[in-house]
C-alpha cells in the first residue's frame, strides 16, 4: 500500500505519493521459485542422459525393444558390392550387419538356425573356430570384410537379397583377446551385436563336457554330433553322465559370468542387445525382439534341432550329491534347480 506524505509550506501544501519498499519475503519467494524451475530443468536432462548411460548396464537382464538399441538408436543399412558375383536386381536392397557373440554351448548353434529359417537372414557360422583366420587383427578384419561384403559362402548364404548378414563368434576366438579394434571395425561399419548368454552356467557345463566327451566317443554310431534332429540322437547323447569337478566348480562358474560381464563392458559402446537361451525357450516375444533390433520383417521361426539335455539336472550329473552340497547355501544354489 502507498504511503501518503503531507508537506506544508507557508503558501502552499503538496502530496507527496511514496512507493512501498518491497518485501524481503516476495524476493526471497521469487529467487526460491526460480532456482526450483532451474533445478527441475536440470534434473530431467540428467535423467534423460543417466537413461542412456544406464541403458548398458540393464542390458544384462532386459531385452526390451527400447533397452535392446543401446546408444545406437538407428540400424545403419549397407549396399555391399561383392566381388564373387552381382545382387543384380537385389543391389538396392539394404543389408543390416550383425554378429552372435557367445559361448560355446550356450544354444547359438539353435539360435543360428532359427535365424537362418528367416528368408532374408544369412548367419554363417562359427567362421572364427578355425585359428588362421584370428591370428592377428589383420586376418580378423580380412575375414569380416569378406563376411559382410557377401563374399563369404556357406550353406546358409542367401547373398542377393539377403537383408542380414551376420555369423556367430565365441568369446574364446579372438575376440576379448582383440576386443578394442573389433568394436572400432564395429562401430565404423555399422555392425550391430547379438550378446546370447545361458541364464544358468551349471547346464552349460553338464552341455560342454558332454559334448567334449563325444568327440572322443562318438556315441552315434561311431559319429560326433554337437547338435541333433531328433528324440532318438538326443536321448541317446543324454545317457552319458559327465563328473563335475566340485572342488573348482564354484570358481569356474564366477569365471563365466565374469567373461559374460567383461564381453558386455568392452562392447558397452556398440549397437547391442542381450538375449538369454532360457527367454528363447519360455517367451515367443524374444524372437520377436530379435528381429526387431535387426530392423527386419517379423516371422514365425523354427528349427529341427533338438534338445538334448531336459529335465531336471540331476539326471544329466554323475556326482549329482557332490555338486548339491557344495552350492547348497550359495548364491549359486539357484542353479541346481532352475529349468533349462
């Protein structure tokens, strides 16, 4: 409210109209307000970026189509021009470079089919097992180039129209070893990975040295299969029991989560997604999702592969009582009971 002061002269009088000093408390309110708008500001671009950075770290244990893009939001597309022959009329279509990274015996081989049951994907295996061609970064690169310029051939190579192009890579061949050139070839070239990891170390150990195993044995008539078609092969791969070192077994399985989590920190930079053998099995969605990150059209997958190791664990495990004792009451004791 304005003050009014009277002046009083001896021929005349003035009003003189004062404004009103402001209140302390009204620009206290107001620098309160302004520094709450600012902090609100500041705290949603943080957030926003913290997504981004957290996106990695999550990708462990969630395969979302969102989660699944990591920082690389947008699948770069290639027009490669092989050397060995002409896409002809399929030179205008785009291809999308992938690559499986996993572990031995941890279902690529099945997730590879089902991949190659898709009329535009050509997955060309696991090219990296033979060691000429991961002796050094050079052969590396040598190699990838043939890959995705579509000069590499195998079964399952759909090369003109072909609109994924990728093959499946083990953790053991090369790759962490030469990891900081792979993810520059990576990035550069666009490639986008698959992580594919077991849920459950235990049942891949029991698959490894089974398999390991019938190399040596052939129990198939006098042949080594790593993968079959049937109940039949399957059931009569599963009769082995293999013996489990108990001693180290704790070890050997914080071994294997620790490659699976060191794979991911090297690549944390890449286009990438996290795909679990168990999802594989129990959720339609994850093929789905797979597809989607590939930025390809969705379709019904199938392979003739079967499994060879179902039910419970302690039919697949010789010294079965050794290795219930030695988790029971760890952190790992979930392994001796989950499915798959």
């Amino acid at each position: 409210m304005a003050e009014f002061i009277c002046l009083f002269g001896k021929d005349s009088a003035a009003i003189v109209i004062k404004q009103p000093k402001k209140s302390p408390l009204f620009l206290r309110m107001i620098v309160l307000v302004f520094a709450m708008v600012c902090g609100l500001y500041i705290c949603s671009v943080c957030l926003k970026q913290f997504g981004y950075v957290n996106l990695q770290s999550s990708q462990l244990v969630q395969t979302s189509p969102i989660d699944s893009h990591s920082l690389r939001f947008v699948t770069r597309i290639h027009y490669p021009k092989p050397q060995t022959f002409n896409r002809d009329e399929c030179g205008h279509n785009p291809v999308r470079y992938f690559a499986i990274l996993s572990m031995q015996r941890s279902g690529s081989g099945w997730f590879e089919t089902l991949l190659n049951s898709h009329n535009n994907v050509s997955s060309n295996g696991e090219i990296f097992s033979v060691l000429d061609r991961r002796k050094n970064i050079t052969s590396i690169i040598q190699t990838l180039d043939r890959v995705y310029n579509l000069d590499w051939f195998t079964s399952a190579s759909k090369n003109e129209c072909s609109a994924a192009i990728g093959f499946k890579w083990m953790l053991n061949q090369g790759l962490m070893v030469n990891h900081k050139e792979i993810v520059e070839y990576f990035n550069r070239r666009g490639v986008s990975a698959i992580f594919l990891f077991r849920r459950n170390p235990l049942r891949r150990m029991v698959s490894v040295l089974a398999n390991s195993y019938d190399r040596y044995a052939k129990l198939l008539n006098g042949t080594h299969k790593s993968h079959v078609h049937s109940p039949e092969e399957a059931d009569a791969l599963s009769k082995y029991k293999p013996v489990i070192n108990s001693t180290s077994l704790i070890h050997d399985l914080q071994e294997t989560e620790n490659s699976a989590a060191k794979a991911l920190e090297y690549f944390n930079t890449t286009r990438h997604i996290v795909v679990f053998y168990e999802d594989l099995i129990t959720n339609q969605t994850t093929l789905k999702r797979v597809q989607e990150f590939l930025n390809i059209p969705v379709k019904d997958l199938s392979s003739r592969q079967v499994k060879i190791h179902r039910g419970d664990l302690s039919d697949h495990i010789k010294n079965w009582e050794d290795i219930n004792k030695t988790l029971n009451g760890t952190e790992y004791e979930k392994y001796l009971r989950a499915d798959y």
